[in-house]
C-alpha cells in the first residue's frame, strides 16, 4: 500500500543515507508533514490513537545540530493492529518466556 507522507505525522519509517538499499536498523517517526521525504523512505507502520500525542510531545525534545534528541525517547512497548500477514504467527514477549524459565527451574529443583 502506498502511504503518503503529507499526513499530519506518526508514520513510523526506515532511516537510510540516501543511497539505494541503504535502509539499516534505524527508524524515524515524522511529527507533521513531510512531503520532502516522499518516496525515499520504506514506510512500515503508523502510531495510531491517543498515543499519537506522545509522539508530538517529541517535538519539544531539545536537539542537536542534526536535529537528533539530546536524549533520544525509548519506546517501551508495541502493538500491532492491523497484521497484514495471516500466516504469521507474533513472538510472544520476554515476560512470557521469562516465566516459562522460573517454572523449569522450579521443577528441577524438587
């Protein structure tokens, strides 16, 4: 699906250096419109609901000469919506498997 980048922000993107297949593991997620950015970025999700007021409180984030954070913001926790993909399947979380851990060694140790 084409996504088009004059929304009002909150669209979630690969970072890239311009040159082709250069997208790596960074993102940036765009706080207005951005129609300078139209068609050079792989657009791969979009902060939806009230949680779109916490990604324009990131606005008010002092930056460098670069325009990056100072303190760059964490995200803590994700959520998909809209899986385009039927086949598959989440990872479970970390606290899951965490969980999973305490009750083999719980086991092993009677």
């Amino acid at each position: 699906a084409v996504v088009s980048t004059q929304s009002t922000g909150g669209l979630v993107a690969m970072a890239n250096n311009g040159s082709p297949d250069s997208n790596g593991s960074q993102f940036f997620v765009t706080l207005g419109e951005t129609p300078e950015l139209q068609q050079k970025h792989t657009i791969f999700g979009k902060v939806s609901g009230n949680t779109i007021f916490n990604v324009l409180r990131m606005a008010e984030l002092e930056v460098d000469s670069n325009e990056r954070p100072l303190e760059p913001p964490m995200i803590n926790r994700t959520e998909v919506l809209n899986n385009p993909f039927d086949d598959i399947q989440p990872r479970k979380s970390r606290h899951v498997k965490t969980e999973k851990k305490e009750k083999k060694k719980k086991s092993q140790m009677k």
